[in-house]
C-alpha cells in the first residue's frame, strides 16, 4: 500500500544511519519527508567575543559545557528557521523526541496535524523526557512498564521488510554488534567462548570512544570500533550469520533490534532477554534465553531446525506495518506489549 502525498515533519538520532534508513522506508511508502534528523555540524563562534567569553568560563569558572550550550542554541535556532519554511505537514513523527530543543518540539505540534513521537529506549534512562510527553497526540514506548506514564502507547522495534533475508552458506557463523557496557562484558565473553567450543566463527563487534573501554574491548579478542558502523553495512555483516547475540539492557524490559532481525531474517538468536517469552513471535526453536543454569542446553538448541513463524506475525513485526500502526493509517495489524509482572 503506498500513500498518497502526506507530509511528515520527521526527526530521529542518525547514529549509524539509521535515521536515514527509516527515512528511505518512509519515502518508499510515498510520503513526502521533512527532515529534521539531527546532525553532527561544525560550530562556529559568532564573533570573538563569544570565543573569549567561552574561554573565560573555562578557565575562571571550570565551566567546559558553555560551548555546548552554544551549539546547541545555535542548532534550536536553525530547526525553527527551517520549519518556517516548509508546508503544513499531515503528521510530525520524532524518534527519540528528547534528542530535540523542547522548544521546537512545541512548535512543531503547530505544523502538524497529528504529533507522534517513539522513545525507543526506557524512559526511566532520561530525566525530563516527561515533559515532551504532553506536545504528541501520541507517545509510543516499547517497554511495557513506560506504559504507566500517561499519553503513553504500546509499540515494538521492528524489521525492515524491504530487506530480504539471504541464503546463509557458513551455517556455523554468529554475530553481535552493540556498544560498550561493563556489565554486558561477562555475558558476551561467556557465550563467544561457548559458540567457539562449538565451532563457530564469532563476530563480536563493539563500539566505544573511550581509550580505557577500548584496552578491555581488546583484551578479549573482540573487534572495537570508535565510530558507529553503517546500518547497511551492519545489515550484510548480520545476513552473513545464522545466528544473532543479543545481550539485553538490564535498565529496561523492551526487546531490542536484533529480536525482530532475527525474525525477518529466518536467524536463531541467543538473547539474555527473559521477556521475550511473553511476545507472539517465541519460538524455543528460533531463540535461545540464556540465563545461569541453561548453558549446557545451548548445543541442542543450535542443532534443532528452525522453525518459520506464521506470515502474519512477521508482517505485525515488519516495518510497514509498523509505520501504519504509530501513524494510525489505513489497515494495520494492532501491536501491543504484553502484561510482566
């Protein structure tokens, strides 16, 4: 199904690209996109003043955020220049709403017809993000506990179905990529060695900036990178395995990306997740869930067929359907978040 000439004023982190990727999806479903992603520009002072002044609160008030605050100012002013500019849109859609000055999330809402925004992380992991709440029609969370927060809607992550799943040659190949965090170490350390015992080549990829975070990336044998890898390039790199490794964020109770690739994508996937056995797409078949007294099981559950998942959960989960749902479009198979206690 293709749309005909809506607008949509669209916002998302481009961390790997990613926002781009969704902006691609959405102009193939034929909108017509505004788009305010944010990017990383070069900062200019407006004159010498305003450099010596930041010098000053350096070096008298040890003030090291006071460029920041400039840019910023600078990047708010900018978004508002440009929103004047453009037509009224059918529906502003922000991902990651917190990512964006307040104030230009107020002014957006009078752009639009129909304000969305979808936090794809806890909430509980940014303070203040309450207050963007009240300035969408709808607010969508994919942790079921976010649904405590009023104006809130559940959602899931979800795959592109654009992307066609290839056909896997080296059946013994896994693949993780995530950034660093000090206590997902353990975990990823313990299934890579289990995997290697069971001859498979493990792709373990992580990013971080930090040179500290590096040293202990490397120490175990792991790829570090300190810029973020392209989503398509992560896209063939995660095609090329059959199986995906998912260590979850202990801070939230969502399912993350690699859940629904692996979905699409016909992959197993080994996942800390406990949760995912109270989602539709469960399969013991399909995903692993390790926890402290199962490892032993993990040879079995590799060498158990994988099972393909009903048509129409795979297209409730695909990307197409997801955009119709947040965006309330036409037909759409409904997703909801299930009851944890």
């Amino acid at each position: 199904m293709r749309i005909g000439n809506k607008r949509i004023i669209f916002g998302a982190p481009q961390n790997s690209g990613f926002s781009d990727v969704i902006r691609k999806e959405l102009i193939n479903l034929g909108y017509i996109i505004e788009d305010f992603s944010i990017k990383e520009e070069v900062f200019e002072y407006k004159s010498i003043f305003q450099r010596l002044y930041n010098l000053y609160r350096k070096v008298i008030f040890n003030d090291y955020d006071y460029k920041k605050k400039l840019k910023k100012e600078a990047h708010k002013n900018r978004m508002l220049d440009q929103l004047q500019k453009i037509p009224r849109a059918d529906y502003a859609f922000f991902i990651r709403p917190d990512f964006f000055p307040l104030e230009f999330i107020a002014q957006v809402r009078n752009k639009a017809d129909r304000s969305i925004a979808y936090q794809w992380d806890g909430l509980n992991r940014y303070p203040g993000i309450e207050n963007y709440i009240p300035h969408f029609d709808r607010f969508y969370v994919f942790d079921p506990e976010d649904l405590s927060y009023p104006n809130t809607y559940p959602t899931t992550n979800f795959y592109f179905d654009s992307f066609k799943s290839i056909e896997v040659i080296d059946y013994k190949k896994a693949y993780f990529i995530g950034s660093f965090e000090a206590e997902r170490m353990d975990n990823i350390v313990a299934i890579r060695n289990q995997l290697t015992q069971l001859n498979y080549e493990c792709t373990i990829i992580i990013y971080s900036p930090h040179t500290r975070q590096t040293y202990e990336i490397k120490k175990f044998g792991f790829t570090h990178i300190d810029k973020h890898i392209n989503y398509y390039e992560n896209l063939n790199s995660m095609m090329s395995a059959s199986v995906l490794i998912d260590i979850q964020n202990p801070i939230h109770k969502g399912l993350s990306f690699r859940i629904f690739e692996s979905l699409g994508y016909d992959k197993k996937v080994i996942t800390t997740n406990q949760n995912v056995v109270h989602y539709d797409l469960f399969h013991p078949n399909n995903i692993f869930v390790l926890n402290n007294y199962n490892a032993e099981d993990l040879i079995s559950f590799l060498n158990t067929p994988y099972v393909q998942i009903a048509d129409r959960i795979k297209k409730k989960y695909s990307f197409t359907n997801w955009a119709n749902y947040v965006l309330d479009n036409e037909q759409y198979l409904p997703i909801d978040l299930p009851i944890i206690r």
